[in-house]
C-alpha cells in the first residue's frame, strides 16, 4: 500500500462488471494506471474515451448520488469508487465506464477495493501534494451541517439520525488511513427503505436497486440482514463523504465535521473550497501519524 508521501496508481488494469443503482443499465468498469500528476479522471470507452476527469469544475446532478458531467457527458453515482481510490491513496487512476453510471456491485466499495488490490498499487516517484485546510468553513442547510477546520491529518467525525428502530442516531469518528478505511469503512452498504421504493422508481431513480445491493429497511428494521457492523449507516455515510470530497483534487490535511449532511452539502463544501482560494493552501506533507477509528 502506498506511503502516503508518494503518489499511488496500480500496476495492472482490472475490471468488474454491473448495473447501475438509479439507471438499472449494465456496465463494464475497468480500473487503468496513470501516471504521476494525472489524478483520477473517468473515459467513456462507449463514447470514443470521452475524458471527464474527478474535480469540482464537473460536479452536475447531486440528490441521492453525486454525478459528474463535462460537455454534456454525464458520469453517475460515482462517490464508492471514488471513495475507494481516496481511501486506499490511490492519487492516479483511469476510471473506464461503458455506459453513464458506475456499477453498484454490493452497495459498498469493498469490490473496489478489491479491484485495486488486485490491481496491484505502487508508488510514483512524485510526492503527494496536500490540501492543507488553513481556517474553519462551515455551511448549514436547515438541519444539516458540514464544516472543516485546521488539522494536522484527515480526520471525519459524521452524525446521522433517523426516526428509524434500526438507526436513530448514529456518530463515527475516525482518521483516514488505508488501514482505516478497509476495517472501518468499505464494507458499509448504502441503504434504503421500503416505503420510498414506489415513489423513487416513478421519479427514475433505484432502477437497479435489489436486496443484493442496499441495506433494504422496512417499517420495523432491517428487511435483508443481518448488518456488517451495528452502526453501518453512519459508516456508509463517511464512505459518501470521502468519496464526495475526491473531487477536491487533492488528499485533504482538515478535520470534517458532518452532521446528516448528505452529497448535496459534501458537494457544496468541495465548490466553496475550489472556488475560495484563500481558505487553504497546497503544500508537500509527510506521512500523516496512524490512529485508530473509534466510534460512539
């Protein structure tokens, strides 16, 4: 696993195969190298390699995934596997997509970590260039929260709460490390409920959806258990996040602070830091000290 003062990519392409959540359409991902300073970008092989590449300038639809589009080409639900590639220090990777949505294999990133491990990661001989969060910014939207703050390492702290037998309130706090990341965070499943299933699908959305690929709750708790961690809904919800703030461009050196913020505020954050200049600074960093995720 890369250190993280070197840039990462994979020796090896790798591919997996799927439908998307919302779409339902099948489609072939493939995960290729890039060199040092190329970052994450996507290519629809459908249309000719067609480059969108993993940044705030393409940030497009966000409701109930995040969506990218460059020109009119869209790329959907594109925050597990790009939470996977953040989380494991994967700064350069090819994304290829046949069709307009990333699959959504399980419902976590775990197949995508998978992937990457399959694919072999290896240092570039480049350093990574750091984010360095430099004063506080938070951004509220009725009940939700997002806001960043000087750190000395990635750090996530997320709250949720749902009027729900099976969820309720739920807070995680943890540092971002590969190490982390796999224990703490690929596994979790995105999740749903039974009772919005109609209404989503007469809106377009959760075309794909299945027991197979979500957390399914109906009224009284979980519908197809049993849960990979007791608290995964909050877990899930930090893999969104680190996914979302991808599309800085950058590893992140800032405590984020969430609370039921979701991929519209995520996005939000990523615009205001892309386009507020002054609110931090880029910079060459050592390797951040490991810490152990702890959750209460």
């Amino acid at each position: 696993m890369p250190s993280a003062n070197r840039q990462g990519t994979i020796r090896q392409t790798v591919q997996a195969q799927g439908i998307g959540l919302h779409s339902g359409a099948p489609a072939r991902l493939a995960l290729r190298p890039a060199p040092a300073g190329a970052g994450i970008r996507f290519e629809r092989t459908d249309l000719e390699g067609f480059v969108v590449e993993a940044n705030a300038a393409n940030i497009a639809q966000v409701s109930y995934a995040t969506s990218l589009m460059k020109r009119g080409v869209l790329i959907s639900t594109t925050e597990h596997v790009l939470s996977a590639l953040v989380g494991l220090e994967m700064d350069n990777v090819v994304v290829e997509l046949n069709n307009l949505e990333v699959p959504i294999l399980d419902g976590s990133s775990l197949p995508f970590v998978e992937m990457i491990d399959r694919a072999r990661p290896r240092l570039l001989p480049r350093p990574r260039r750091y984010m360095r969060v430099l004063r506080p910014v938070e951004m509220e939207e009725g009940e939700k929260f997002i806001g960043v703050y000087p750190d000395e390492r990635y750090r996530v702290s997320y709250a949720i709460n749902f009027p729900h037998p099976a969820i309720g309130r739920q807070r995680l706090e943890l540092e971002l490390t590969p190490e982390n990341y796999r224990r703490e965070l690929a596994p979790a499943r995105t999740f749903g409920f039974l009772r919005d299933v109609e209404a989503m699908r007469r809106q377009g959305l959760i075309r794909g959806g299945s027991m197979d690929n979500a957390v399914v709750l109906n009224d009284t708790g979980v519908a197809n258990g049993p849960l990979r961690f007791p608290d995964e809904f909050v877990r899930h919800k930090v893999l969104d996040l680190i996914g979302d703030l991808a599309l800085l461009g950058h590893p992140l050196l800032g405590y984020v602070k969430a609370d039921r913020a979701g991929h519209a505020l995520h996005t939000a954050l990523v615009k205001r830091l892309a386009r507020e200049r002054h609110l931090w600074e880029l910079e060459t960093a050592p390797a951040p000290v490991l810490a152990q995720a702890t959750a209460r």
